[in-house]
C-alpha cells in the first residue's frame, strides 16, 4: 500500500506536471530547431514569438467570451487557437519579408542572423506588452479538473490525492496530435519533402528546383504555429506573463540542442528531458521517501534544488551535452 | 590602417561630431530638467560605455555573441558587497568554516570526477564510478552547507544575516569584480567555445540567469532579495553629509548661486564622473595598445577568416576564450562600479533586457569593432532609453488627447512606457540594415 501511495504521490507532483511541461517544452523546441534547420540561425526572438501569439489568442478568447462563445468544458482558448495561429503567421512573413529575407540575400554569417533576431526580439516584445500589458493573465476557463482530489478520493478511496487538470490533459493531447500532423507533413507531402532537402543540402535543393523562397515561408507558417500552440498551453497550463515567455528560450535551446538541434525527434526527446530533470531535481522527495522507507523521519524536506534553480538545470544539462556530445543525443546538425 | 584616405571612408570629423551633439544633448537636460539628472544620466551612460566596450572586445573584436552580460555585470557587482561591507560579526565564525569546507568538497568532488573519468578505461564501470562520486560529493556538501548558511542566516536576520564583507576599500572591489566575471566567463567559454558559434550565445544566456539567480536566493552571501544597502562609495568620492557639514562649503555653495544641498550631490555626481572617465580611458588606451600590437593584428585575423588564420597555425579556440574572458572581466568591472555608485546590490533588479541586449544594441548603433563608438552608443542608447521612458506617455497623452476617455487610451496611454522597447529594436535592425558599421565605424 505504501508503495502504491508513494507511486501515487510521484505521479501527481512529479509525472503529470513534467510531463505536461515536457510536452510545451518540446513543441516550442521544435519551432527552433525548424528556423535552424532551414534559415540556419539561433531564433532568440522565439519565446517572444511565443508571447505574442499568446497574447493574440488571449485577445480573441476574451472577444468570444465576451460574445457568449464557450467551448463547453474545454477552454474557449482552443477555439481562438486557429485565429491567433494565422495572425502570427501573417507576423512572422512580415517579418521575414522585412527583416530577414536581406540577410538571406547577402549570405550574411549566422551570429549576424542572431544578433538580428535580438532586434526581432525587442519589437515582438514590445508589441506583446502594447497588446496585453505585463500582468499576471489567467485565461483557462471550463472545466478545472478531470480528476480532482475528491473524486479520485471517491473511486479509490486513497487518501494520497491525484489530480489531473484538464489544461494538462489537453496540453498532451493537443501536442501530440501537433507532432503527428508535423511529422506527416515533413515525411508525406512534397512540400514537407523539399524542407527537409533543403535541410540536408541547400546547394543541391536548389539544383533540384526547389524553390527557396517557398521553404522558407512554409517554414515561418510551420513556427508561428508551433509557437503559437506551445505558447497557449504553456498559458493555460500555468499563467500568461509576458516576461516568463522571455525567459522559457533557455529550457527550449537546452531541449533542442540535447537532442541534438536540427533533428525534430531530437527535440522531442529533448524536451522530456529537460522537463523531467527540472521537476524531479526541484520536487520535494519528502512525502515519497516517507511511504518508502516509513522509519526514515527527514527533517528537511529532502529536496535536492531550490525551485528557484529551475534554470540551472537545464543549463547543467546544456553544458553535460556540449562536453560530452556537441552533436545532441540524436546528432543534430553542426556548423 | 593605410594612411591615405580611401573613398569609402568616413570624415575624420565624424567622431567629434557626435560627441559633440551628445555633449549637446546632455547639456539641453541639464538646462532643461535639472543637473542632477543630467549628471545621472551620464553616469550611468559611462557605465553603460564600459559595458559596451567589453561587450566589443567580444563582438567587435572577434564576433562572439555573448547573451550574458547581465550575470557578468551581477558577478562583478558582487564584489563591493564582498570586498568592501564590514564583515558581520560573529557570521565567519557561526558558519564561514563551513561554507568553506563545503565548496573545498565540492571541488575535489568534481576534480575527482574528472580525473576518473579521464583515467579509468571507456565502459560502464566508468559511468558509474563517476556518477557515484557525483552523489557522494553532493550528499556530503549539502550536510555541511546546509547547517552553515543556516547559522550565518540567523545572525541578526532583519540588518544583516550575511557573511558580510572584508572590510576593505572600495576602490579594492573593482579589478576584483573584474576577476570575478574573468573566472565565471573562463569556465563557460571552455565549454561553448570551438562548437558551433551560437552555442556560446546560450549558454550565457544561462549563466546568466543562473548568476542572477543565486545572488537572488543565497542570504548568507549578499542576502538575496533582501538587498545590501549603504555600500561604502571609492576612494575620493565624498558623501553630500560631509559636505555639507565642511565649514565654507554652504557659502561657497552660495557664492556659486546653488542651493547648499544641491551642490553637495552635484560634487558627487562630478566625483564619480571624474572616476568613470579615468577608468574609461584607461581602458580604450590598454585596448587600443593591444589592438595596435601583433596580438590584435592576430584577433583580427581570425575575426576576418578563421579557416586562414587557422591554417597560419593560430589556436583560434584559446584565442577566443582569451578574449572571451578580458571582455567578461571588463563587464565584471563595470558591474562593480555600478554598485559602488547606486550603493546598494538590489538582485532583482537585474533585467537581461536592460542588461544584456540594450548592451548589444549600444554596440552596434556605435559601431561593432570601435572603442570610441563603444563609448558613444553606451551614452547615447542609455541617453534614449531614459527619456523615451519619458517621451512615450507624453507623446502617447498628445496622440490620444482627441480621442474620448475610455478603456482603448487608458490602455495605450498605460502601454506606452513599452514604446522604448520598440524603439530600441527598430534602431537595432536599422542599423544592422543600413549602416552595419555603425555610428563611428573601425578604422
């Protein structure tokens, strides 16, 4: 019993949570690890990518709330999704168009291309805070839970609580579904195919008539998405703040680069990893280590780092990674 | 560097110019707002000047992207709080033993791990060996940690609570906070330096807030989010009590039509002022002097074409660290001197956009690879960031005046305090655009 009541107690604060954040950790990771693929640079601009595209779909939540649109017992954001994908996409072409597409022309270094993402990185920024402020913005609304306390206390009778919220249920989902689409129209389309050609070997994609300009576009679209669905249930799932979206590109490097950056599976994997070590360092090991060894009474509360060293994990992992294997675990690309 | 003109190249007047126009503008601030704010600004421009000219070292100089100045900065800034606080008494005693013990373990922990790792024969055996001394080495350190900062936090937690500091002249902390930054930006650019070029991007981007974050949460070091306050200021600069207290000093005061008051914090500004331009020149002349030399002939070379610096058998790995680290250490300075001149250490207030990428911004509007640019795009870009935190609202009030009163100019009013964000990214990308070189170009 007790060990059950120790699984039980690991999955709530630790499998559920990580996973969820494994999985916005993993979609934004692809989004950067598709800019690097095909426009060959470190997308700083990401996590504001992110917030704008969240603050987007806050905007038009509040707007079909205010309109009387639910969406029953999931979050209204679900629906305002899709809207906020096309207004994002339609910022990150401007962008392009604007900005990066000089940068392309004159074959410029790819630090150049960095340090002019921290320029885009500065104005999507700004744009987030004029649309929606720096405040705190809670926007999940519906049905709180799937499994509440009490209603796992019902069907079990176990006093160790679960709980599993619906934004962390829609979150896996969601991301799952986003992954497979991606995936499919990477490996099936013929538009997927001239990405990934073009990928492997710019010079002979060219040669073979694949149209760069094309590529690129599809691959801003494909990010504006994947950021804009990573940035809306990491909101959900947690809370909407324009300045925590700044900070989430170090867990998003680290993911991509640990599976090896370029590589999309890598990704994935990479952003498991990330999650699961931050929530298992930072998680307070009391009450499990308690069912498991019932004499051991820890004084503390036998946790191995502050939560407040959430970052450092990531970066420790980053640095293990970079020592032992520059490549990432599913040897990305390296210029 | 040839001596005749070539087309291309900018006006020898080009530089005097600008400095001219910025003199102007801090000029028409002080006629217009007040001296005092005037003075501010400048100041902290200079430090602003200092930053930048470490951050060109690395940019500049050899084009590595470094998204970490704000820990750089944090680190030196350390050491006032260490160098120059009187000590807490009884804390070394209460816990500073065994703080120290802690880190000696943790240190022959990692060193142990390291040497097993490079001795014992490639397998399992290997990973576990260096695993298990991992665990043992972080086991032992908590327990002997983890007592000591709770000791040196309970001393006189509302005041202190702190190891506290040596004690020592202020002037003292500066080259330390440099060697502060120099040791943190050693052990990142051994590990991100000789991979791909943006991998040393992130990974200051997570020293970074690693840095900041531990100057947030350890008490027992700079007591945290709780703030050092009444850091001692350097050497000659007075403070306004003394000064105003200095018989004479009110008449003199008076005798130049100032109030009293208003002289005394004048004289400090000036002081420190004084203080930062000495620092500042000393540091474009010790930088021009290694530019000039076969040492900086060499870091352009490989700025210019790795592949055939590399293959004049330069070590473009060590050089790069090397300079990494001198311009970590410049940043690791500037740090320093702007505690002693605010005062206080305030952790939070630590911001990457304002200590990082507004640096990177000063850089390239002056001009990427130009020490005097430096200077000027630190002043000028910390000129504009103020007032435009000034100017949007009062821009925005005169936009929306027309408009009716309702939730839309309330928000845009609310929001324009974000317009200098906005400005400083499209000056960023205009001058990456259009005139790459910058304000002062290299020469």
């Amino acid at each position: 019993m007790e060990v059950i009541n120790a699984l039980v107690a690991l999955t709530n604060y630790v499998i559920i949570p990580a996973t969820a954040y494994g999985a916005q950790l993993a979609l934004g990771a692809l989004g950067v690890t598709l800019i690097y693929s095909i426009l060959r640079f470190s997308n700083f601009a990401h996590g504001d990518t992110m917030a704008f595209g969240t603050a987007v779909v806050i905007l038009i939540t509040w707007g079909l709330q205010a309109m009387g649109i639910t969406f029953g017992p999931l979050p209204t954001a679900l629906i305002a999704l899709p809207f906020g994908i096309a207004v994002t996409a339609l910022m990150m072409l401007g962008t392009d168009r604007v900005v990066y597409r000089y940068y392309r022309r004159i074959r410029a270094q790819p630090v150049v291309l960095v340090m002019v993402s921290v320029g885009v990185m500065f104005v999507m920024n700004a744009l987030t805070r004029f649309l929606i402020g720096v405040d705190q913005i809670n926007f999940a609304d519906g049905e709180r839970f799937i499994i509440s306390a009490r209603t796992w206390n019902q069907m079990t009778g176990m006093r160790e609580p679960l709980t599993l919220r619906t934004t962390q249920a829609i979150t896996v989902v969601t991301a799952a579904i986003t992954v497979a689409a991606l995936f499919w129209f990477l490996g099936r389309t013929r538009t997927g195919k001239s990405m990934r050609a073009f990928s492997d070997n710019e010079d002979l994609a060219l040669l073979s008539g694949i149209d760069p300009d094309r590529v690129v576009k599809v691959t801003w679209v494909l990010t504006a998405a994947l950021a804009t669905i990573a940035g809306t249930l990491y909101g959900l799932d947690k809370s909407f703040k324009a300045f925590t979206y700044f900070q989430i590109v170090l867990p998003i490097f680290a993911s991509a680069i640990v599976g090896g950056i370029g590589n999309p599976v890598g990704a994935i994997v990479g952003g498991f990893i990330i999650s699961f070590s931050e929530v298992g360092l930072t998680y307070a090991w009391k009450k499990v280590a308690g069912y498991l060894v019932p004499a051991w009474e820890p004084d503390g509360l036998v946790q191995l780092l502050s939560t407040d060293y959430k970052f450092a994990v990531s970066f420790v992992i980053l640095i293990l990674v970079l020592i032992f294997r520059p490549t990432g675990i599913f040897r990305g690309k390296v210029v | 560097m040839s001596p005749t003109r070539q087309p291309g190249d900018p006006s020898p007047l080009r530089a005097p110019l600008f400095f001219a126009i910025l003199a102007l503008l801090i000029l028409l601030e002080g006629l217009t707002t007040g001296w005092n704010s005037a003075l501010g600004i400048l100041n902290m421009g200079l430090i602003s000047a200092i930053m930048a000219l470490g951050i060109n070292l690395q940019w500049g100089t050899a084009g590595l992207f470094n998204a970490g100045a704000m820990g750089f900065l944090a680190l030196g800034g350390l050491a006032p709080v260490l160098i120059s606080m009187p000590p807490t008494p009884g804390a070394f005693a209460a816990g500073g033993m065994g703080i120290l013990t802690a880190f000696v373990v943790a240190t022959i922990a990692l060193v142990l791990s390291v040497v097993t790792w490079r001795r014992m024969p490639k397998g399992r055996a290997r990973g576990l060996a260096v695993t298990a001394i991992l665990l043992v080495g972080f086991f032992v350190y908590r327990a002997l940690f983890d007592p000591a900062v709770t000791a040196i936090e309970a001393i006189n937690p509302s005041a202190a609570g702190n190891l506290g500091g040596l004690g020592l002249p202020t002037l003292i902390s500066w080259p330390v906070g440099a060697l502060l930054a120099a040791g943190a930006a050693w052990l990142v650019g051994k590990t991100a330096l000789g991979l791909r070029s943006d991998y040393l991007a992130i990974a200051t981007l997570g020293i970074a807030e690693i840095i900041v974050a531990v100057l947030k949460n350890e008490q027992w070091l700079d007591r945290g989010v709780l703030n050092v306050n009444g850091i001692p200021r350097p050497w000659p600069v007075p403070y306004e009590i003394d000064l105003q207290a200095r018989p004479g000093f009110a008449e003199k005061a008076q005798a130049w039509g100032l109030d009293p008051t208003l002289a005394s914090t004048l004289l400090v500004k000036l002081a420190f002022l004084a203080l930062f331009i000495v620092v500042i020149l000393l540091l474009i002349w010790a930088s021009e002097m290694a530019l000039k030399s076969p040492w900086g002939r060499m870091m352009h070379a490989i700025r210019d074409n790795e592949t055939s610096a590399a293959a004049m058998g330069k070590n473009i790995t060590r050089r790069h660290l090397q300079i990494f680290v001198l311009g970590s250490a410049v940043i690791g300075l500037a740090g320093a001197m702007m505690i002693s001149l605010d005062g206080q250490m305030t952790p939070s207030s630590y911001n990457p956009l304002r200590y990082t990428f507004l640096i990177l911004v000063m850089v390239v509007v002056g001009g990427s690879g130009s020490n005097w640019g430096s200077v000027l795009g630190g002043v000028l870009i910390w000129y504009l960031w103020v007032k435009a935190g000034d100017w949007g609202p009062e821009i925005m009030q005169a936009v929306m005046g027309p408009l009716p009163e309702g939730d839309f100019k309330t928000h845009m009013i609310n929001s324009a305090a974000h317009m200098r964000m906005l400005l400083m990214g499209i000056l960023l990308l205009v001058v990456l655009r259009f005139s790459p070189r910058g304000l002062l170009p290299e020469k």
